[in-house]
C-alpha cells in the first residue's frame, strides 16, 4: 500500500503530494501525520489518502520512517476542507493543514501535559540526612503535604537535593496530567424567559441553509444562539461558535460557561499554548461539544457538526489578513454544507454585503427590531464640533458632554468615552514648515507615548526618542496631533479628579487577563468612567453605563477605503449600543466636524434599512463590491528594483488575460501602495475590479502572479485593508 503525502514545510517547492511506501506493520490512516525521508533529512507530513498502486517506479519510491501519532489527527471533513479552500483562496495544501492543529503540536513545543509530582517512599529512612540540610527539610515538607509538585520542590530546595532523595530511594515521582482551563470569570446562569422576538428567531432557523439575524444591541442575540446550541445539544450534535476577539467579550464567555459548564471550549489568541494544546484535545474527544472561539476556531476537530453561528458577523477580524488568507464566514458556510446544518450570522450592523444577499434571497433575514429589556435604543445626539469651536471652546470635549459626564457621576452612574486611536497623541509635527516624524523602515508617521516619553511605531514597534527640535527647520514649535486615549484620560482626570477613570487600548491590554482585570474594576466602581479605543466597542453589558461620548468620530471616515463608511456607521452603533442596557435610560453625545454627512443622521436614528440603501446604491453606480469583486496583488521586497521588475512583469502577463476578459475587468492599475514601506520592505501593488461570478478570471489572474519569485506576493480578494 501507498501513501499520498504532503510535506509540512512552507516551501512553493514542496507544496504538492509525495508518494510513499507503507512499510509492512506499520498502521497508517488517511489524515495520519508520519515522519517521511525527504533527501538527506526525515521531514514531518500529513498523509492524505492511500492507494494501492503508486505511479513513482519500485526502486524510486521511499518508504514512511514512522508515525507520529496513533491517530488520524486531521479528520475527513477536514481534509475536504483543505481541497476546497486551496481552491477558494488559492492557498498552499500544507499552510491549510497548519491551521487545522495548534502550533505547538506541529513543534513539538507543548511542555507539561504531565507534570511530575514527589512523594515520600515507603519505609524511607531519614537518618542519615542530618548533614543534608536542604534534603531534610525538603522530608519535613513532604512529610505535612503528602504530595508537592515537582517543580515547586526545585524551586525551593534546588535541584541536586531533590535528585539526591529520589537516588537514595526517600521520594519516588509520579506522572499526572494537568488540566489548563482558561480563566473565566464566575457568572451565575440567569433563567430568562424569552420574549416573543427571540422565540420566533430560534423558531426560524430550521434545517440547513444561512439565516442572517439582524438584530438591535442588547436585543437578546446572545440568549437566541444559547437556546440554538442547547437545541443541537440535545440532539448528540456539537455547534461552533465565532466571536470577534474572544478575550475582548469575557462577559459573553461567563455567560457560556454558566449555561453549559464542561461541554464548552475555548480557542482563542490569548490562551497560553498549554491551554489551547488542552482544550484542542477536549474539542478533538469529543468531551466538548461546544467550541467559542475566535476566527481559527472555525477549524475546530469537532464531528457531528449541528450548528454554526457567527456573532457581530459583520467584523473584519473575521478575515485572516496575514498568509494564508482566509474568510471565515466563506469556510464556516463550507462546514455547515458538509453537516447539513444551519450557518447563523448575527449582527446589529450586517456587513452590506450579506445584507445584500439576504435582500437577494439567498440567505434569510431574521429580524428583532428590539431591544430585549423594552427599553428603547439610547438616544443618540450629534454635536457640531465646528459650532463648539465658533462658540470659543477649542477643547476635546463639547460642553454637551463635559455636562453630561457631570450629570453621570452626580447620578453614580458610568460613562464610556470612545476615542478611534491609542497613545497619547497621533503624531509629531512642526508648526513651522509640517515636518511629521516617521518610521525609518516604514512609510507611517509615529505615534507619541507619554507613559515612556518615547515615539513609537504601530507598524514595526521601533521606538525613537521624542524630538524637541524640528530636524528639518530646526523650530522648536514642535507639538502633537490629534488626540489619543491617554490624553482623554488626563483632561478628564484634570477635569473630574475624585472619579475613578480607567483607559483600555493596546497598551494597557498587553498583559495576559489584563483585559478582563480593568472590566472587573470598572464593574465595582460607582461612579466610573472608561475611556477606551474598538475594544470598548463591542459586547460589553454593563447595568449603569447610561453615558456613551464619541469623542472624534470623523476618524473612521477619511481612510481611503471603499468600506470606510459602513465601518463608520458599525461603530457608531455597536458602541452607543453600550448604553442603557438595563433600566436605566442611556443617552450618547456623538462629535463630529462633519454633522451633515449621512453616515451620522442615519447612525442617530438606528436606521440600517436606509442606511443600507444609500451605501449599496453608492456602490453599485461606482461598481464597488458586493456589486464586483475587488483583487488587489501586494508585492514586496527590501530591495525596489526587485518590486519593481516583478510587479512589471506581472503586469505585462495580466494585460494579457484583460484583453482576453475586456468585458469583465472593469478596472486594473499598478502603482505603490498607500504605505509605500514597511518594516523595511518596498510595496506595490495591483489593483483589480472584476464583474461578479468570475472565479475562472479570477484564478488566471492568480496564476499570472505566481512567477514572481524573489517578491513576496499577497493575493486578496475583496481585502479589509487597502493601504
Ligand atoms: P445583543 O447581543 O443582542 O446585543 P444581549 O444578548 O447582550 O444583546 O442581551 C442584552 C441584555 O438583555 C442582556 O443583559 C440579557 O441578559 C438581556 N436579555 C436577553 N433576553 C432577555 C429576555 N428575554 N428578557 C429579559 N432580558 C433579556
Ligand atoms: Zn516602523
Ligand atoms: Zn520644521
């Protein structure tokens, strides 16, 4: 028998099927990893098929060195998975069967599945340990504790006087296997009775096919998928579950974890490695039915697939932005194919392209028009920050809002302030003649950190120190940008200094659990305000936070990207979707430069049906998707002449299939990327918009960029990022 092969090495040339011999005795399955001599080395692969007959002639062929587990570790559905997304994203067989296995088991690098434990020996004999201090005292410890951790005793009495005791046969080590659960905050499970809204959701999705729930904030999504879950559950299935940066929402997780205790799973970013090995594991037995998890999540082992949901559906983290590139949403409807089961995408802001195709019928719209408490949505008020300047306050913060804050905590309420960036300020600038500070390595502006009193870079994380000169003009009117997170805090504290105010972004997240440390404190303290960038955004169910200010809200407007007001629209949502979640009336002061653009009179009245049709209308007539698809080809390379010769080329070979497809390329350009460097690397790029249902052009293309060989070439369909 035969052995089809893919070797587990990143590399172009190796990304096809090996064939091996299976040596007579040796057990080997479909989706089997197994050791394999490759040259001179033994490499590790993935098996996936077996065969009878091999067309590598008898003297050539190799035979497999060995397995690596006794199991088949990637399952049938999986493997079906990896063909069609090599298809669909045009990805490399062995960077798909990566993502299918947690890192660490691919390098060997899990440590302490067991850990070791001492014991003392049966009729041990510590006499002859009075000169052996550490020794002894180590006895006496185990003699009160019975039983210590291996480790621990290491630490405490070093390591030659343990291996001194286990030699004179005074304690003897055990194996035991350790269990890592990821923290999870306590919650107790509240029995609610569904409202009528949430009993016809759960009634509507039946069968297989995709259900789009469009829901308000705070209309009860959570509490739907629960009782879908528990519904699939009950009939011996398991369910996955998408959100967006679990470690973001650990509300969401208490909440889970109380309803269905053991039978959940986590996979997230987060997890130490251990913890992701472990819960893997639960997932692959089948001892946990129900996986949460963030994006990758969607490659969970699980079998008997009943339910697939995908919660805040509309969120770009869903989208791997990084080699190899895939969308979520796109394997997670392959997975509920596969298992005839429903595909369920929740959002209070569906992306227009799913809105579209629900409004197409090819998917089903579920509506809950309210919010879950009976309460109406916060009101939303816009504030002309423009009118606040004529009026002579050139603050960051309108009246409107500095009186409402005072309201808030007269009331021992909360308030969430929303501001787009991190760091102190945006950036360094001249007043003389505009120089900005820049990354030597990447095309960006740094950011000022006051904390350390040092310019970073968000690209490549290289620090400078802070100028206090103009390198160009030599001025010394040198001063900062726009505001950042870290300076709201500071006004505010100058402003209201007795009232706790607590900051969350990158930087004060940086720390493992810190996330959920900063939730708790805000949740115990009354009055409070928390001042946070996206990760306040989205999720978060806190009773008394009646207050939600949106401190610059223009800032997701001007970016050069087609989504860039549908993004603007979700975030003016999901964040004043925060306030008056319970019975108290929440009320949000939205800030802008701009009041009159549409996104803000649609976002203030909760209008995503007109909303809707404004943006697919202004898309459709400038052929944007969901009404084309958009291809851009990044390249790059540290040298520019290199970029340069393989983007040319590359252009040349595309010419060719446009004139082959004139009707159907509606637009295609080379030139450099909106940031021309980063970390060192020169980028180009093409662009591409093509009519719709054109996945064979769309492959020509593919090929046409796989002769570049010294660039690296990133292939996105429709990409988040544009820049
Ligand atoms: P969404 O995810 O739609 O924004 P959530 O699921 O977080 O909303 O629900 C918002 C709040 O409403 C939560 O505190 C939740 O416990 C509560 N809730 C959900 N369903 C009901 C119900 N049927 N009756 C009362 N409260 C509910
Ligand atoms: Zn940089
Ligand atoms: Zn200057």
């Amino acid at each position: 028998m035969f052995a089809s092969v893919i070797i587990d090495q990143d590399a172009k040339a190796l990304d096809r099927v090996f064939d091996y011999r299976i040596p007579d005795g040796l057990d080997v399955q479909k989706g089997m990893r197994v050791n394999v001599p490759f040259g001179a080395r033994i490499l590790q692969g993935f098996v996936i098929d077996i065969k009878e007959k091999s067309s590598v002639s008898e003297n050539k062929i190799k035979s497999i060195y060995s397995t690596i587990e006794n199991f088949p570790v990637i399952k049938k559905e999986l493997l079906e998975l990896m063909n069609f997304m090599c298809d669909e994203f045009h990805l490399r067989q062995s960077s798909v069967l990566r993502l299918f296995l947690p890192s660490e088991m691919r390098e060997g690098k899990v440590k302490e599945l067991f850990a070791k434990y001492a014991t003392l020996c049966e009729n041990y004999d510590k006499n002859n340990l009075k000169r052996a201090k550490k020794q002894l005292l180590a006895v006496e410890k185990l003699e009160n504790e019975k039983r210590i951790k291996l480790s621990d005793l290491k630490a405490e009495f070093g390591e030659s006087a343990i291996k001194a005791l286990v030699d004179k046969q005074i304690i003897i080590l055990e194996l035991e296997e350790i269990k890592r659960v990821p923290y999870v905050a306590h919650r107790s499970d509240k029995k609610i009775s569904l409202r009528k809204q949430q009993e016809e959701a759960i009634a509507a999705v039946k069968g297989s096919g995709t259900y789009l729930l469009h829901g308000v904030t705070g209309s009860g999504k959570t509490e739907v998928y629960m009782h879908l879950i528990s519904r699939v559950l009950d009939e011996g299935k398991s369910a996955i579950m998408l959100v967006p940066e679990i470690s973001l929402t650990p509300q969401v997780v208490s909440t889970f974890r109380a309803r269905f205790g053991d039978k959940i799973a986590l996979l997230h970013s987060s997890l130490s490695a251990g913890e992701r090995f472990d819960e893997w594991r639960r997932i692959f037995s089948g001892e946990a039915g129900v996986v949460v998890g963030a994006r990758s999540a969607i490659f969970a082992p699980v079998e008997n697939v009943g339910m697939i949901i995908i919660d805040e559906e509309h969120e770009q983290s869903y989208v791997s932005e990084s080699n190899p590139r895939y969308i979520s949403e796109v394997v997670a409807a392959f997975r509920a194919k596969y298992n005839g089961c429903p595909l369920v995408l929740g959002s209070a802001t569906p992306s227009v392209d799913d809105y579209q195709r629900a409004k197409q019928g090819e998917i089903s719209l579920i509506e809950m028009p309210l919010r879950a408490n009976g309460k109406e949505l916060p009101r939303i008020q816009i504030i002309d920050m423009m009118g606040e300047i004529r009026s002579g306050n050139s603050g960051m913060f309108s009246s409107q809002l500095l009186s409402d804050l005072a309201k808030v905590i007269n009331d021992k309420k909360q308030a969430m302030i929303f501001i787009n960036r991190r760091g102190y300020s945006s950036f360094m600038m001249c007043r003389e003649c505009g120089y900005v500070a820049k990354c030597n390595d990447c095309d960006v502006s740094l950011v000022y950190h006051r904390e350390d009193n040092r310019l970073k870079c968000h690209y490549c994380g290289k620090q400078y120190r802070v100028l206090d000169k103009c390198p160009n003009c030599g001025s010394d009117k040198i001063k900062q940008g726009a505001v950042g997170t870290e300076k709201v805090v500071g006004e505010l504290q100058s402003i209201f200094p007795d009232v706790k105010i607590l900051r969350m972004d990158n930087d004060t997240t940086s720390k493992k659990n810190s996330h959920q440390k900063i939730l708790e404190d805000f949740a115990s303290t009354k009055p409070a305000i928390l001042v946070g960038t996206q990760m306040i955004a989205k999720g978060h169910d806190f009773e008394d936070v009646t207050l939600v200010g949106i401190v610059d809200a223009d800032q997701s407007l001007y970016r050069s990207d087609y989504r860039s007001t549908e993004r603007c629209f979700q975030l003016i949502t999901q964040v004043s979707g925060r306030a008056g979640r319970s019975q108290f009336e929440g009320k949000v002061d939205l800030q802008t430069y701009s009041p009159k653009h549409y996104v803000y009179k649609f976002a203030a009245n909760y209008d995503y049906k007109s909303f809707f049709k404004k943006e697919a209308n202004i898309r459709q007539t400038a052929a944007f998707p969901p009404f084309s698809k958009i291809i851009r080809i990044l390249f790059s390379h540290s040298d520019e002449n290199v970029v340069k010769d393989e983007l040319k080329s590359c252009y040349n070979r595309l010419l060719k299939v446009r004139e082959k497809y004139f009707d159907d390329i509606i637009y295609m350009d080379a030139m450099k990327s909106p940031i021309k460097r980063i970390k060192n690397s020169f980028r180009y790029q093409v662009i591409i918009r093509l009519k719709l249902d054109s996945k064979h052009i769309e492959d020509e293309i593919f090929e046409c960029t796989q002769e570049a060989l010294k660039s690296s070439v990133f292939f996105e369909v429709n990409p988040e990022n544009m820049s």
